[in-house]
C-alpha cells in the first residue's frame, strides 16, 4: 500500500488532513513541547493536535511560528473545551483559542464532547465560523451515533470529522461504517490506548516479522484502515519511530488478526456518560 508521511485524506468539503499527525495532550512544559514539535517537523509530521483543555494552545502557537515550515503546509486542529460551549461562548472561545495559536484561521475545529444542554447551539457556532472561513473544516469528537443522528435533525453542516477513541482494543466497527457512509472522515485519538497496546503480545510477535515495535504495527494498521492517526510522545526517538511506519505493509490476514483483538475497552470516558451528565464526570 502506497502510503507516506505525506499521504492524505480528503474531507467531505475537498479539504485534505495528513493521515499520521501528532497529538500534544499533556505536553505542557514549554521545553518538553518545543523538543517535542521540533522532532515532529523534523520526522515530517505537518498536522498537530490540540485543544483549549490541553493548556498549551499558546506554547504550541509559538512553537510552530517558529518551526520553520510555513502556515499553509501546516494543518492545526483544536477543540471547544466543554466548559466554553453554548454559542456566544463558543465564539469567545474560539477567539481566544485563534488568539493563543497566534493564527488568523485555524484548519479544524473540533467540538471536544457531546454535552446535553448546549449540542445544537454549540454546532451553530461552528457553522457560523465555518461560513465565516475562520475554520477550514469543522467537525466533532466523541460523538455516537445518536449524537450525529441528533445533530442531522437541525445541523446545515455535516461535520467532517468525529476523533474518537480507536485503537486494536475498540475498533469501534458499527460507528466506522456508519461514519464511512456518512462521508465523515474518522480520526483515531489515543491510537495506541495510551500504551496499553504495546504489551500484546500479537503485536510484539507481528512486530519480530518486520523488524518493528508493537506502537508501530499498531500506527501502520490505523493508515491501512484509512484512519487518521494522532499518536502523542514527548520522546524523540518515539517521535521519529512512530513516523517510521512507510516501508512495510501488514497483509490482509494480519489486519483481520489485529482487528480481533478488539474488547471494547476503553482508556477514555464513554461519551454517552459525559453527554448525559453535561460535561461533568
Ligand atoms: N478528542 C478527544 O477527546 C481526545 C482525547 C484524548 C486524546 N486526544 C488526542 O489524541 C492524542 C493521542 O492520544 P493520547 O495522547 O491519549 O494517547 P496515545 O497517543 O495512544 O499514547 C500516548 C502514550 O504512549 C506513549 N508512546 C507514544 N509512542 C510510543 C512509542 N513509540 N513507544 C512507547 N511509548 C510510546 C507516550 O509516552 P511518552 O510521551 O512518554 O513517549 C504516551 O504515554 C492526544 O495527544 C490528543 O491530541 C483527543
């Protein structure tokens, strides 16, 4: 399979996301994250994951000013934080997100979890930013089906992208076919289960055959899905390797054995509990 560090995925909208980015939740300390976003560049990463709840939109914004690439080859996603959704506080959110990221236009905005009492004004917000091609694309994380079925009842824009919690232990299949026919690009947060994937044995013994790490089988079975993918590390060396994923492919029967170790296990909360409860877990 003809994938590369440049390979990307077109949105519903012809707007295209590299497939492998780099997430920076917990990477708040300003030497750690310029270390940190300087091995990515240098690793060939051009898309970069935040959120206004990460705490380092401002880091990251002076970081990337800096990095040497220019603005357009970058991609720069961030999210509503909960406590910021309703639709006036949206828009000041997304101010003070733009502000902190040192941006004039940010290339997706994502609505961090589905809250209860704010869903639709939250996503009237992001149209209205959307329309005013502030934000590139705009989308969800976290949504399930019901929230998408929900949010079609009054939405004029189909989100383009929902980032959910997927990897080997939730493939979450019923949400990715529903998304796959629902042309809504899907984006694997914690790709690796936060490192709970790299002690299986599966993948260390799949990783002997190709002279990889279980994180990088796990990585190369995420692209060959057609996920994207937004492994974190504070660790250069782990920075480059998970970008070191382009010259082998796994066949057909090693994607299905991976597949099967799906348990339905998450590392993050389940949506449908922070839906009920607003926000508060
Ligand atoms: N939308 C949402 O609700 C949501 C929720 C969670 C996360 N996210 C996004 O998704 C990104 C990724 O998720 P995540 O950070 O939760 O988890 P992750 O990427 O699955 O795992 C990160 C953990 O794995 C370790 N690691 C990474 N590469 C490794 C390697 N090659 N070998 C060994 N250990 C390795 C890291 O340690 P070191 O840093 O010490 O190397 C870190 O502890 C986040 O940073 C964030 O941008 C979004």
């Amino acid at each position: 399979m003809g994938l590369s560090i440049n390979t990307t995925i077109t949105l519903s909208n012809t707007v295209t996301i590299e497939q492998l980015g780099f997430g920076t939740y917990k990477l708040t300390d300003p030497n750690e994250l310029k270390c940190a976003v300087d091995a990515a560049i240098h690793a060939g990463y051009r898309a970069f994951d935040t959120a206004e709840l990460y705490n380092n939109e401002k880091q990251l914004g002076q970081v990337l000013a800096q990095c040497g690439v220019k603005r357009n080859d970058l991609f720069i996603t961030s999210k509503i934080a909960n406590e910021k959704q309703g639709y006036e506080n949206t828009l000041k959110g997304f101010e003070q997100t733009l502000n902190d990221l040192q941006l004039d236009y940010i290339d997706l905005f994502l609505v961090h979890w589905p809250l209860h009492d704010t869903f639709f004004e939250t996503w009237e917000a992001f149209e209205r930013i959307y329309e005013e091609k502030r934000a590139r694309a705009i989308g969800v994380c976290n949504f399930q089906i019901s929230h998408l079925e929900m949010l079609a009842t009054r939405a004029n824009i189909k989100p383009m992208i929902n980032q959910i919690e997927l990897h080997p232990y939730l493939t979450q299949e019923v949400l990715v076919n529903y998304l796959r026919e629902q042309d809504i690009a899907i984006e694997a947060w914690s790709p690796l289960a936060r490192n709970k994937v790299l002690h299986e044995p599966l993948l260390i013994k799949m990783g002997e055959k190709y002279h990889k790490s279980a994180a990088q089988i796990t990585l190369r079975w995420q692209l060959q899905h057609g996920h994207i993918a937004i492994p974190k590390s504070g660790h250069p060396d782990r920075i480059a390797a998970n970008a070191d994923i382009f010259d082998f492919a796994l066949t057909a029967s090693e994607m299905a054995q991976i597949d099967g170790l799906n348990k339905n296990e998450r590392v993050g909360p389940n949506p449908d509990d922070v839906y009920r409860n607003n926000g508060f877990l």
